[in-house]
C-alpha cells in the first residue's frame, strides 16, 4: 500500500535497523506535544471551559486560578479558552496556507521539470519576479488589497509560498527525468501525464512532504505576524497572533496575556521543526544503513583479529 501511494520511498523502516528510526527521543517528544495541540484545539468546543468571546467585566485581568486556568483578559474572557480556540484558527489557517502552495506548485514544479523550454522559462521567471519581495511584504499589499480577514490572510500566504515549493519540485523532477524508469515508461508509450504524476511525482513525494511539514511552521509564524498587525483574524474571533497584539499594552499589568500565546506559538514552530528534521533524517536513504551491515561488519573485524593474534 505505502509503495503504491509513495514510490520508491516508502514511509515505514524495519525494526532492525539502528540507524534511520523515525521516533527519536526529540522527535517522539515533539510528535507527543503535536499531537496534544492538535487533540486540545480542535476539540477546543468540548474542552474550553467557557465561550471564547463571552466577556465578564467585574473579572477583568483575573490571575490564574482554579476558575480561570490562564486568567482573564482586558473584556474578562478566560484567556484558557481563548487559547484553544484560538490554536483552532491557527492550525486551520497554517494547513489552508499550504495546501494553496501545494495545489498550485506542485503540478508547476512537475511541469517545469519534466518539459523544460518556454515553459519552464516563463514558470521559473514568474516565481523569480514573486521570490524578488519580501514574502511578508508581499503578504501585506495582498492582504490589504483583498481584505483584512483570515480567507484572505491564508490565499496571501499560500501565494506567497507557491514558488519556493514549484522550485523544489522542479529540482527533484530534474533529477527524476532523467533516470532509466522514466526512459522505459516513454519507450513503453505511456503519457506523459501519466510519467509526471504516477511515476515520477511518488518518488518526489517524501522530499515535499519534508518541506511541507517545515512550511506550516512558518505559515503559524507568519499568519501570527499577520494577525498582530491587524491584517488577519480580526477581532472578536481568537487567535495567537491577535492575542499577542491584544495583550501588548497590559505587559506592566497581566503579562501573561502575552506570555501565554507566545509561548504556545514558540512551541508548537519547535516541535515541528524538530519533527520535520527527524522526517527528513528518516526519509533520505543517506541516513539509513544499510539493515544487516554492521552485523557483517562485526564478524569481519573479529574474523581479522582471530588472524592477527592466530
């Protein structure tokens, strides 16, 4: 089934190896901490206590306590649900923003790769001209002509990502094309629809997933620097980014209004960057040896020391 869906890079390893595990110490932390975020802030509406934007002034800037785990913010919102809620928005955002990038880069990738010529000319020079602004900067004047709202934060930035990932997936078709089971799939007679995307994009597709995973860390990072400077989710609604901003001008009074999500942020950019590092450890055949190597190779070394005391 994994061969079938991923080519020649299938996404499980024998036990037997010492090199190449995918869970780690660090990487079995991190994928831990991903998965509470994930379980915490999509079943946010069960396990908040109280509605996110429901406000009770008389408990305005609560501290911490067993009614409010987090505290209250400046409207006397439980800051705990606000968390939640607001990590929602933010996963939600981050997988939108990388799912424009890859529906629209990947197959740009592919194409530019495996044709080459005008098409690949006018496709590399067009992400050339996107890659030339500061991608925030280039975020900001999207978002500012379509509209200050979450839709349009995430359609910016999945733009603003396409061609950092067609020029990945055009230096692995590069590579790909080039090999012998390319050549036979032409002398066989096969597509070239079909070459692109069911022989030569499987084998592709544990480098992109790599790069993928990295890319919704830095879609959190920016989608919150978006929302800080009033350009994403816009208020009332929750969010990490927004509730940095929010809780900027109480640092002196309640600073965990600020702490708190940037913390949150913090930790979740780490634990995926740690779990797409050990990925692309496990997934590049280079850090794998090979399964019973060092088995030989141990009964070699002891083979040529029973010689050399013999």
């Amino acid at each position: 089934m994994f061969s079938a869906i991923f080519g020649h890079a299938p996404l499980y390893r024998s036990r037997k190896r010492k090199t190449g595990r995918l869970f780690t110490p660090a990487v079995a932390v991190s994928f831990a901490v991903l998965l509470i975020l994930i379980f915490t802030c999509f079943f946010a509406s069960v396990l908040a206590p109280y509605n996110p934007n429901a406000q009770d002034l008389y408990n305005r800037l609560a501290t911490p306590s067993a009614r409010h785990l987090f505290g209250t913010d400046q409207n006397g919102r439980d800051l705990f649900s606000r968390i939640l809620y607001g990590g929602r928005t933010a996963l939600t955002s981050a997988l939108g923003v990388v799912a424009i990038s890859m529906i629209i880069g990947v197959p740009l990738g592919l194409v530019s790769g495996y044709k080459g010529g005008r098409a690949d000319t006018f496709i590399m020079r067009c992400c050339d001209v996107l890659l030339s602004f500061p991608s925030l900067l280039l975020a900001f004047v999207l978002v500012a002509g379509l509209g200050r709202n979450t839709f349009n934060a995430v359609l910016a930035l999945g733009i603003v990502y396409v061609p950092m990932l067609t020029r990945l997936t055009r230096s692995l078709t590069l590579v790909e094309k080039n090999k012998v089971y390319v050549s036979a799939c032409i002398s066989l007679g096969y597509s070239e629809r079909r070459i692109i995307f069911r022989h030569i994009l499987p084998n592709c597709i544990s480098t992109i997933l790599v790069q993928i995973t990295l890319d919704i860390a830095y879609a959190i990072l920016d989608l919150a620097s978006l929302s800080f400077l009033g350009l994403g989710t816009q208020p009332p609604q929750a969010d990490w980014g927004a509730m940095l901003d929010e809780g900027r001008a109480f640092l002196l009074i309640n600073p965990l209004l600020s702490l708190i999500p940037g913390f949150v942020i913090v930790v979740t950019v780490v634990a995926l960057n740690i779990f797409s590092d050990g990925l692309h450890q496990y997934l590049d055949p280079a850090q794998t040896a090979l399964p019973g190597f060092r088995k030989y190779e141990r009964k070699y070394l002891k083979k040529k020391e029973v010689e050399t005391d013999g």
